[in-house]
C-alpha cells in the first residue's frame, strides 16, 4: 500500500498550521483572564474570541471570501488585534497598512492588494477625502476608532452584533497575510505569508523568548508592522495578555508599563534611547518589566550601556529579521547582552538561528562563504514566505532553492553567532575597501553629546565614495567635525573614519519600523550622480 | 496572477520541517561541544554529524533507498542515536523495536515493515538464530555493539568509513519513522511520523520544557519508545547533549547524573519510585538535576511526596501523549506540581495542551462534552500521525476530519487541564456505574506498606464487573484485604472501592514504556468470559 493513501487530501489540510488555533488555545487555557487592554477597556480570552466571531460573521455579510484582502489602516488599538483574528478566521488575508505613507503610498498599496474592505481609524481618516474616488475596489470602509464614525460609514462596534460562522481553518499554505515592506529601499511589495509561516514564527517567538501565561506584552511599536506582530501570534498562543497604546509616547509607554504590570516589551534602539533618556522615567515603576526584544537596527553601545544601567531588572534579547522571514530569523540569549565578562562582544550579534529556521552567509555566487568572512546572509525554513505578491520577477531574485537571499551583509562566527554588518545597500565601499556603516555609527555613538547619529557614503573625487556622518548632538552640546573625526580614530580603522561631518538639529527621519531612512538622507548629496540612492 | 504560482512545488517541498535541520543547527551553535556521552565515549557535534554524514553514506552503498525501512533493535547507545539521524539523512525511515518483545514479535515487526536492514546489539542477539530464516525482506544484519561483532556480520563502525552523500532533505510529509506501539491494547501497529510530526513535537519540547544550550538530557528509559524520543530531537535542535545508559537501572543513572552533570530527565512514575527508594540514592550527587519530565502513567501521590521532599530543586512537570501524537499531547508547567497551596489538585492532571495542538472531550458520538465531564480525549495539530502502516480500517476508526481519538478517558477542566481518567479499556463498569482505575489506585498507594498496586475489572455475577486490586506489599510487609477496603473507603466513594483484593510478591508486568500490563493481569480472570481483554 502506498502509505500516502491513508490520509486524505482533505485531511491533510486540517493537520496544518492555522493561525486561529492559538486563540483557541488561549481561550481554552485562560478562558476568564485579560486578554486585551486599552486605555480603560478590559478584555477576557471568552470574550475576545467572542467578538472576534461576531466580526467574522459581519466580514461575511459584507460580501469578504476566502483569500479576499482586508485592509487596516490604523494606529494600534484591541480592534486592531481582534482582526488579525477575524480576518484569518474566514480565510481572508489581512493587508495591515504603514501609517505613515502619503497618500499615493497608500493609494497604491490599496490598489495593488486588491483589498475589498478598508478599516480606518480617526488619525487616518484625513486620506480618506483624497483616496475616495482613487480605491475603486474598496467596497466599504469600517471605522475602528471609539469616537462615531463620519456620516454613513459602518462603525466596527455595529459588526459585533453579528453570528459567528464556523472557522474555516484556513491553514497550511493558506495566504494568512499581505505585509507591505518598504521605506528603507525602493517601492513597496507586498510580502505573502502564510499561516504556516506566521504560527512557527510564533512558536519560535515562545521558544525563544519564553512567553507563557504570565506575559503581559506591551504593542507600542506600530501593529502594522511585523516588528511588533512577531510577539502578537507568540502571546495569544501562551495565554498572555496584550497592552496597547496608540504609538510610541515615551510617556504613554512608561505609564502602561506600570499600570498593566508589563512583563515584555518590543522596542528598536531608538526608543529604548528616547524612553531611558526621557526626563519624567524616574518617575514610573517599571520593576514588573522582565525583558525588552531590541531589534530592526542595531544597538549603539552607549545606549545599551545606559540601558543595562537603568535598568537592572531586565534581560535585553537583541532579534533579528525580517517581514520575508515572518520575521524572526535570530536571536541572542540575553546572557550575552554584556559589555563585560566572556561573553562581552557577543552583544554586537544578533545572535543565533532560530530553531525552525538555517542561515547561512554567501559570496555573490551565492556559495557559502568561512566563518568570519562578510557576505550576504540566506535563510531557509517554513518561516520564509510564499513569495511578493504579484510579483514573481522580484520573488524569482530572492528565494532559490528554498533559501530567501537577504540582501543583508553579515558576518557569521565559528559558533554560529550572526554579526549584521549592513544592508548591502548601505554599505560604502570608499577606495575599493568596503565599509559597514554600523561599525562606524557605533564608534561614533560613544561620544559624549551625541544624540544620533547616521553614517552614508557620499560621491567623492578621490575615493569614489567618502564616509560621510550626519550628527544630531544632544541639546545644548557643540561638536566640530575635528572632534568627531578624531574620535572615530581612537576606535576605528582610519579608512573607516568620516572624511566629512554634517550636523543637524531636528532628528533624523524614521521609517514606520523605527529605522533611519538612509535613502532620504543621501538623496541631496547624490544629485546628479548616478548611483540609485534607494 | 495565482498566488501560490510564486512557489513551485519543489520549493514548497524544501519550505518543509527536515529532521536533520535540528542536528545542523546543533552543529553550527555548538561545533566543539558535547553531542553524546556514552561510558567513556565523549563526541562533540562536529563529530556527531561527520559520523552520521558517512553512516548515512554507507546505507546508500548497501543499497537503502529512499522511503526504505530500516530497523534497530538494541539497549540505547549513542549509535542508535546517531541512527536516528543517518537513517533520515537519506530519506529512508526508522523503525525502532521493543526490545522487550518475544521473537515472533519482532519477526511481525521485520515483516510488517519490510525492513531491509536491521541494527542490533549484543543484548538482542541471541533473537538472530530464531530469526535467520524468517525476515526475507533483511538484507544486512549490522553490529551495534563494542565487542565484536559475529562472524560475516557488518560492524557499525565499519559504516564510519563511507562518504557523506548531501542530504536529501526528506521533509514535511515524508515518512521519518514506524513506531510500534503496543504492549498493553493488542496487536503492534506501526504508527506512520513523518518530518513535520517529530519537528513539531521537538519544538513543542523546546518551549515547553525549555531545553537550551546548556542542557544534558540522560536517556534513561528505552530509546526505541517515544516517551524517551519526546525529548531527543528538542534536546539537539537546542544544542544541548545527550548522555546514554543501557537501559534504566537506578545506581547506572544515579551515576551517570552525578558524572555528566545531567540537567534533565524524563522518567515513568515506577522509575521515580525506584530512584528514590534505592538504598543508595543519598550516595550520589544529583544536585545538577533539576528537572524531570514524568508521564506515560499517573504518578502516584506517595510517590510524588516523596520525590518532592527528597529532591526539593527539581521541577516535576507532567507530561502526556502517546505515539500517535509524536508524543507530546499536554504538558503541565511544574508550578502546578504541588501537593498543597492554592495549585494543589491541579497536580493530578497532565497538563494543558501543548502549543502545536487542540484537545477536546468527546462522546460516544464524537461530540464534545461540557467541561468536568468524563468522556474520551480528541487531539487535532500537526503532530498527529499520518496513519498505521498498512492498516487503513485502523487509520480509518481513529482518525477523522483531522483529528485523532485517542481511546484515552480524560475530563477537561474550565482552565483546558486535562485529567486522564484511564484508557478507556481500563475503565471498569461496575453496577451501570463508570470506575476510573486510576482513581482507586492512588487511593490505594496512599497505604502505608504498598509497593505497587493495579485495579482491573473482574467478571461479577452481580455486578457485571467489580472493581478487584492486586497489590505488591513492601519487603516484609503483611496486608489484609479487609485493611485496604477499608482504608479506600475512607478516600473515595464506595462503588470504587475494590470488593476483592489479591497479593503478590513479584513486581507487576510493565511494558517496554513502564506501564502496567493490565491485559495480562486481567487474562487469569477473565477465562472463559466474553469480555476482551486487550
């Protein structure tokens, strides 16, 4: 007998992954305790899964089928996460949307998702007049916010009233996702994730960074953005319970902190920076909070330093990934976020493969390159996605074989300890030397009176591209190129060094996911010049 | 465009869970650390999988071929582990056998599988001239043992010497394993794990016991079992390292704990009970040990006091599953271990459901029953079986729109604990009433001077059956009958108590994975009658 033939096609299916088994698990296991809180709204497992049904039930009234895409536009809020259930639960494809685009930005995604449903909250609603005649396949438009809704427009709250159908267990390879990457190079592609894809970046997350029922994790980076969704599945999954605030306020963050009793946060560098150096973080008790995930760019010494300083009581886990990767790719044991010790020098690593997943770092032949050599890492497993949607050239150019090429440099040491050198496309290469600007930037960060710092390759006669630096110091502080530059020698190789030093006083510009956007800061200075900037 | 038309199927097969993924991330986290201890015998990643590339070599040159099954039959060793991963290294698949079975056992299991080679020690060599004649399908015998092997017999290190072909990557739903259950309900079936079932189960090990890099894991309890293998693959994947003894003998591991600096172990209530009354268990230092994965049968109360007293810095968690689900079904975190406290009661269950699943309770209809009712447990998840090989009206009766009955009686409490009330062929049904042995049994090893004690039911004219114990009294103990009817009575309802009581002085019939044999202790009763007893 063949042994295939004892399980069906169908059945198949429903041995897979489905990204609502988690909230079933969670309501099964902690039926009566807090599964969301916003502002003053509390929320119960029973009752989330409750309305997430209801709101299932409403998709499907209003025409939504399977592998259809519903689009969020939305600050962070409960309803927020109650769709990242609803959607999935009739096989629909949530579309979560960067609240931070123009206009023709998002217009574009719109179009290019082919979402039918848009919901939309009060600080968005200003592109609504401006999209209104430009998203012709938006059926309708669902107000998520608590204040009434603009005149004939649905209010989420009314979809709750709703009968809950049965979950469709979408599952397995099943679209579970369109997350549209972008800001920091070039124009927006629509990364296609699967349910499988999303519950094993959530069991990693668990495995990793060990959430379980006592978790009370804090959505302060923004929910579209997959930075913070590689907690939200991983949560839900343990029991734990989700807190949210609109975006990042240092203010609104430290107060939830200590009135929520939050356990684990997700932060980038830069607000780790702006939280630990706000005037008023003394006066909050944040002794519940246990453990900071830091990531999506990489940590200045002189930040993590202050951080350890402050606060003793939390263990820091540097990740690493990306959409492509659902997104996890590494992670760091907190024993090695040290700057002292055996371990010191291991905290400038993003640390190790998580378990569903391999890497490995490649030559431009994509040929596996020794330890301890610079090239571009690749990821496989059940973790990478489907593909960009719509867009099988660009899918064809990074996914071969089953491994996803990164388009990030890195280095990879004799244990397996991953080491970002640089989005290839950042790095300078200045005199036929090749230059990781991270390297720099941390060099560069140490220096008292710097607030931030970015560092980009800018035309030059002589070196083909010169280390250039962009410095905002903090307020009140003066520097002269001079006292950076000699600095920079103290630390660095001299080929490394910024030749030039630009100051600012406004902060630099930020993508949606908290990273500088280099692209934008090397624009004025390629004018004219032909290398692409994006 | 069609989504999935960005990946094509031979893609979508290397996106798969791979077996040997683990023991590569093991190599590139860990390289010179410690793999396997055997004796004397110290490896270290790096070797272990230089050792299982050419083992794996060797079987292609002696002609295995993909989806072929190849069987071992001996005590564990590090060579059987290494197996494990050589064998799916080419795609073929595992088949590991009882070692406690009678010949004409394992000759069903050679034939039923069609092995085409089998790995055997020295322990299981006196089946081969009984077997010689009787497994065509064996191609090669090949030696597992230190001494010698046999004359015109391959000697496992004579397979070290071959090259490492690249690995096939066999993934997802391709056959990693038969695992022949059986033992204590009927003939052997061979349970049909694929890449995706043990990965999962692995993972779910790693975040739900929390295994890591610094773990050493003994195996104790017979490798051909899943109960040990629960813990092999998630020990790997997380870099931690595997000491071996033979077989379970409470001084060899008692030993081996102090010497390996052993971190975790996973035992059955009879081996806890024989490790902490071995009169030389104060002789050895065990301080290393701090944690203890138990299942497989109820712990009894006695037993668990005692353990929790006597080794106060291990956590005890419960576990439960069965071969079906690859193993892992529930596992109950050790805060929950407790005999006192606002937990305490909770310790009688195994647990709630682990991350990759679903549990429900059922009736006889297959309709989920409220919770605190008693009724037959259902489990839905990527780490249920494909099936019994060659078996589809078993496949058929267990498996059913994905999920899988168990057979195994448990009540679910409001919280998703889950409480084994017994296999649902132990139950007894005494008078129309429903009798959990499990119940009356811990009742019964409450009483001082009980070693060991089973409850079947016996055929009753009045009764239909009645509830009947066999007890082991303690070396130099004398029960009565009356005395343990009437220390039950003061414990559990009357219909439960045992009408008959029986004494022996040998241990009870355990099964290769430590449970009681009840088929066997039944059969004396039951000649003649109607009832089956398996």
């Amino acid at each position: 007998m063949n042994p295939l033939a004892a399980r069906t096609i169908a059945t198949l299916a429903l041995l897979m992954f489905s990204l609502t088994q988690g909230l079933r698990r969670a309501v099964q296991t902690k039926p009566d305790s807090a599964s969301t809180i916003f502002g003053t709204r509390h929320r119960t497992w029973r009752q989330t899964i409750e309305r997430v049904g209801c709101v299932a039930g409403a998709l499907s009234a209003l025409g939504v089928r399977r592998g259809e895409r519903v689009a969020i536009l939305s600050l962070n809020n409960d309803r927020y996460f109650e769709l990242m259930y609803a959607i999935p639960w009739i096989g629909a494809v949530l579309v979560p949307i960067n609240t931070r685009l123009a206009t023709p930005e998002i217009e574009y995604i719109l179009s290019d998702s082919g979402a039918s449903l848009l919901f939309i909250d009060a600080a968005m609603a200003h592109h609504l007049t401006a999209l209104r005649d430009k998203m012709p396949a938006v059926r309708e438009s669902v107000w998520l916010d608590d204040i009434a809704s603009p005149d004939g427009m649905l209010h989420y709250e009314d979809l709750t009233a709703y009968e809950a159908p049965e979950d469709v267990f979408a599952s397995g390879d099943d679209l579970a996702g369109l997350f549209y990457t972008g800001g920091t190079t070039g124009r927006s592609k629509g990364v296609m994730l699967t349910h499988t894809n999303l519950v094993i970046n959530a069991m990693n997350a668990v495995a990793g960074i060990g959430f379980n029922s006592d978790t009370a994790y804090i959505h302060s980076g923004p929910m579209f953005h997959l930075a913070d969704g590689a907690s939200t599945f991983g949560v839900t999954m343990a029991g734990g319970r989700h807190a949210f605030v609109h975006r990042f306020d240092p203010v609104d963050v430290l107060q939830t902190i200590q009135s929520e009793k939050i356990t684990h946060a997700q932060f980038v560098p830069t607000m780790v920076n702006m939280l630990i150096n706000h005037p008023r973080f003394g006066e909050f008790d944040i002794s519940t909070l246990s453990f900071i995930l830091y990531g999506a760019s990489p940590m200045p010494d002189g930040v993590l330093r202050k951080a350890m300083q402050v606060m003793p009581h939390v263990r820091l886990m540097h990740a690493y990934g990306m959409t492509e990767a659902s997104p996890i790719v590494t992670l760091l044991d907190p024993r090695y976020t040290t700057l002292s010790g055996p371990f010191a020098g291991r905290h400038k690593s993003c640390g190790q493969v998580a378990l569903g997943c391999e890497a490995k770092v490649v030559d431009a032949n994509r040929k596996e390159v020794a330890r301890g050599t610079a090239g571009e890492l690749a990821i496989r497993g059940t973790n990478i996605m489907k593909g960009y949607w719509n867009k099988p050239a660009e899918t064809a150019a990074v996914l071969e074989d089953g491994w996803y090429y990164s388009g990030d440099g890195a280095i990879m040491d004799d244990e397996g300890f991953v080491f970002i050198v640089d989005r290839l496309k950042d790095m300078i290469i200045s005199g036929g030397e090749n230059i990781y600007s991270a390297e720099v930037e941390n060099a560069l960060s140490l220096i008292e009176g710097v607030a931030e710092v970015a560092v980009i390759g800018v035309p030059d006669e002589q070196w083909g591209e010169r280390v250039h630096a962009i410095i905002v110091p903090k307020p009140g502080v003066t520097l002269t190129a001079e006292q950076v530059i000699e600095h920079c020698h103290e630390q660095i190789a001299g080929y490394k060094c910024p030749k030039s030093v630009d100051f600012r006083d406004k902060p630099l510009p930020l993508s949606g996911a908290g990273k500088v956007l280099k692209r934008d800061l090397r624009e004025p200075y390629w004018k004219g010049f032909t290398k692409a900037v994006n």
